[in-house]
C-alpha cells in the first residue's frame, strides 16, 4: 500500500472520531469543530478552554477544551456547566 493512500485513510479515521475537535495549522476556512458534546468533564483534567468567535469562516461561536490527557474536545454551548464556563471567561476578559 502506498504512502499516500495511507496517510489518506488515517485521515478519514481521524476526522471520523466522535466529538473531537479537527484543528488545522494556520488560518482555517471552516469550522473547528465537527461535533461537539454536552458531558461534564471534571475541572481536574481541563488544561484549558478556547473560545472561538462567529465569523467568516464559521457561522457558530464554537468552544474547545484541552485536556490535561491531550485529548481536544468540542463542548456544546447549551450545557449549564459550559454556559458557566463562559460567562467567567467572558468576565475575566472584561477585567483585564
């Protein structure tokens, strides 16, 4: 099997994983993420969370976490613990 056929299978397989966040390098044309989830994730294995505007390239505010596992999740922004998540982004960004 050729190289390129490979790398082109292992593409599918990761743009098919469920509810994990596509990020590509440099200035993106779409969207981040693909599909995104409303489960809690423990305060203690986030490392960080994004949000990302409305714009051009996306026409929804989108919000990924990082985990402390290296996994990258899209969350939902509908979810009560991830409307609270943003409210205090919001807010801290405001005081600065």
């Amino acid at each position: 099997m050729n190289s390129k056929l490979l790398f082109a299978m292992l593409a599918v397989c990761v743009i098919l994983e469920e509810g994990t966040a596509i990020i590509s390098m440099g200035s993106s044309l779409h969207c981040v993420c693909i599909k995104s989830e409303s489960r809690l994730i423990p305060h203690r294995i986030l490392n960080k969370v994004e949000i990302l505007p409305k714009g051009p390239h996306c026409n929804t505010i989108q919000i990924i976490a990082y985990l402390k596992t290296g996994e990258v999740i899209c969350l939902k922004k509908k979810a009560p613990w991830v409307k609270m998540i943003m409210k205090k982004i919001l807010e801290n960004e405001r005081k600065k």
